[in-house]
C-alpha cells in the first residue's frame, strides 16, 4: 500500500543535516574551515599551460567507495561526486542507516561524461589540415567510438553509482544545465521538502575540473583563465575562470525528521529562487539579481553573501554592479579559491554557508582588489549566489536556527 502523507498547509521546515565536501583544499568540514581560515589556495598554472586548474586533494577512495571494481568502472567526476556524497551521509549520520537511505530522495546536477581523447585529437587534426570529408567523420564515428562510450558519459551514472555505493534508493532526479542545474537541483529538494513529498534528501554534484577535454570546450569561447590565477573580481582585463576539481552534497531534510532522529543541524535552508536571463543587452544580469533578492524578502543587518562568481566576463562585472548597491554587506567568492566546479558550485556555496553559520563565523576575505570587506559579528543569514557564466541566476537563503 502506497504511503499516506498528510496535507500540508505551511511549508516544512527544512534543516541542512550534512555536508560532504572535497575539493582542493582537502575533504570534510574541518578541513575546509581551517583552510579557508588560513586564506589556503592551491592552484596549478603548469600542468595545463597556459590555463590555471584548482586541482582536487589526493583522496582516499576507499574510504567512501570501498569496492575497487566500484572505482574503476566509475569516471574521475563519478568517483569525487559518490566520495563527496559518503561524506554527506557520514556527516548527517546515516550512513548504512538502510530504513532512512531506503527513503532518502536524490538529486544530482551533472555535466557530460568524459571523451575520447585520442578520437577527439584525430578529428580536430584532420579538420587542421583539411582533411575531415563527411565520409572520414563518418568512418570516425562507426570504427572508432565504442559502443559503451556514451553509455559511460551519461549523466546519470552518478546519481546510479552513489545509490550502489551508499544504498539511497528513493527517488532519483538528474538536472543538466551549467550552474543553473545545481541551483535548479536544490531548489527542487527544497520544494519538495516544504511541500511534504519528501522528508530527507541528498542533492548535490561532482565535477572533474582537470579534464583536456573540458579545458578545450571552454576555449572556444574564451573562458579559460590563462597563465595566473587571481581572485576573481581582479580580472576584468584578463577575464575567465580557472576550473576546479570537487564534490559538494548536501543532506537537507524537514525539521520533524530530524528531530525524530535526534540530528543537529547546521543552518536552515529558508529559500531557494532561479532565473533566466535572456542576456541580449547589458545590465540583464544585474537587473535579474536585483529581482531575486528582492524576492528574497527582508534581510537582517548581519546578513552575508558567498558568492560563486566566475570571474568570466561580462557575467562577472554585471554581478559586481549589483553587488555595489550592497556595498555594505560582507561577501566571499568561492571561485578565488576553490576555482569554478560548475554544477557543483552552487551546493558548494550552500555549504560553505551552512559551516559558517554553524561555526558563528564568516571566514575571511581572500581579495586584494577591497570587493571583499572584514565582518567581525556572526552572521545569521547568508545569501549564496551563482551566477552562470553564460546562463542562469539563482539564489538561496541560509539562516541560523
């Protein structure tokens, strides 16, 4: 018999229980916090010359994914987003606990899986040098990519490994989209939750961020940061960003749930809010962000922004403008120091934000250009931003309980 649940009429409570991150700067909350206490960045300007990677932490995978037949048959990104997911389960305290991962909702944002290197290579040459003719493209794609490539690159193949690894077998939803499908991800975990349909999920997302691959999609259109890295409101002049390598998930569920398990909470998640704008003329971006923290609705005198700005033009200077008219409120841009995760980076800020109001801090400003101001008192509210590099708005509100 199918599950009965009551009507709701005010939305659920939602509480962020768990937060499982690995990223440069290491894996777990504390290590995090101390790193980002201590203004750590670790960053490579030489393995991928000319372009600056954020490269991931040496992690331990048995730690999380314990089955090395798990690992191998998994991609870079698969196996950084189910390690940062364990992370999560462990931190929230239901790992293994089958009655509640039985139960547990999952959504993940991801991109696409990881190519062919040598295939990509032969047809970019030939097309150099005149020789990709519809019938050698043809032959590439018949003789040369392998039956189970695609299957390997689907997007859902994370949500399917952490379900594997970890045991979360409730509903699975995967979003595709940049940015946009990390804030999408948790804005519809968030819904559900306050609507009733859901007591407790995990959502978040990984991203492989030293990937040739990646670095090449991105060149195109001339959003790699080239030769050094600095933060990302000094790069006006030599605008992109630098990816990074990490996994951030979140494990959010209504306050009756967590309270009947006896779990503490980081912070509450009040809000989530997207939007799309179309971008066509200057100042849609800005104008957008306005729009979404008005909707936040009235904000308290210690409220703080984490940011995941890209440092990718015009995107970055459009957020800067808005972030002017709230020159007053201390902000922190994650993409200085754990470089841009994509997918990933909104969960990020998320939980960044949820660490901070747990600890009673904001951690410092890592920026020279003065964007980023001191804030001695702790903050009880945080608005987390990502803004896309070419698409997609989104905000959420995280607020002490």
């Amino acid at each position: 018999m199918a599950e009965t649940r009551p009507v709701v009429t005010e939305p659920v409570e939602a509480w962020i229980t768990g937060i499982g991150l690995a990223s440069s700067l290491g894996e777990g909350p504390d290590a995090h916090w101390e790193a980002l206490n201590a203004k750590r960045v670790n960053v490579d300007e030489t393995s991928f010359a000319p372009y600056v990677v954020h490269p991931l932490s040496p992690l331990t995978y048995d730690a999380q994914i314990p089955k090395k037949g798990d690992q191998r048959q998994m991609e870079a990104w698969q196996r950084i987003g189910t390690y940062a997911a364990g992370l999560a389960l462990d931190s929230a305290g239901v790992k293994g606990n089958k009655d509640i991962l039985s139960k547990m909702d999952m959504i993940v944002a991801a991109g696409g899986g990881e190519r062919d290197l040598n295939v990509d290579s032969s047809i970019l040459n030939a097309e150099a040098y005149g020789s990709a003719t519809p019938s050698y493209l043809n032959e590439k794609l018949l003789n040369d990519l392998r039956p189970t490539l695609f299957l390997a690159q689907l997007s859902n193949l994370l949500a399917g490994n952490i379900a594997i690894v970890h045991g979360v077998t409730g509903s699975s939803r995967t979003f595709m989209g940049e940015e946009a499908a990390g804030v999408d991800a948790v804005r519809i975990a968030l819904a559900r939750i306050a609507d009733g349909q859901s007591d407790i999920a995990l959502v978040g997302a990984g991203h492989n961020g030293e990937r040739k691959d990646m670095l090449l999609l991105y060149e195109f259109d001339n959003f790699n940061l080239r030769d050094k890295h600095s933060s990302v409101w000094d790069r006006k002049d030599h605008s992109g960003f630098a990816l990074g390598s990490g996994g951030a998930f979140l494990v959010i569920e209504s306050k009756a749930h967590a309270e009947a398990r006896g779990a503490k909470p980081f912070a509450r998640l009040k809000t989530v809010i997207a939007d799309r704008a179309r971008r066509k003329d200057a100042g849609e971006v800005t104008a957008s962000l306005d729009k979404l923290w008005t909707n936040l609705g009235p904000l308290k005198q210690d409220a703080a922004i984490i940011t995941g700005a890209t440092g990718a033009e015009p995107a970055t200077s459009e957020e800067l403008s808005f972030l002017k008219k709230h020159a007053d409120v201390a902000v922190r841009a994650t993409g200085t120091t754990f470089g841009h995760a994509v997918e990933t980076q909104f969960p990020l800020g998320i939980g960044l934000a949820a660490l901070a109001i747990s600890r009673g801090a904001l951690y410092p400003p890592n920026d020279s250009t003065g964007v980023e101001i001191e804030m001695s008192k702790p903050p009880s509210q945080i608005v987390v931003i990502g803004t896309g590099h070419w698409r997609g708005e989104g905000m959420a509100l995280v607020e002490a309980i």
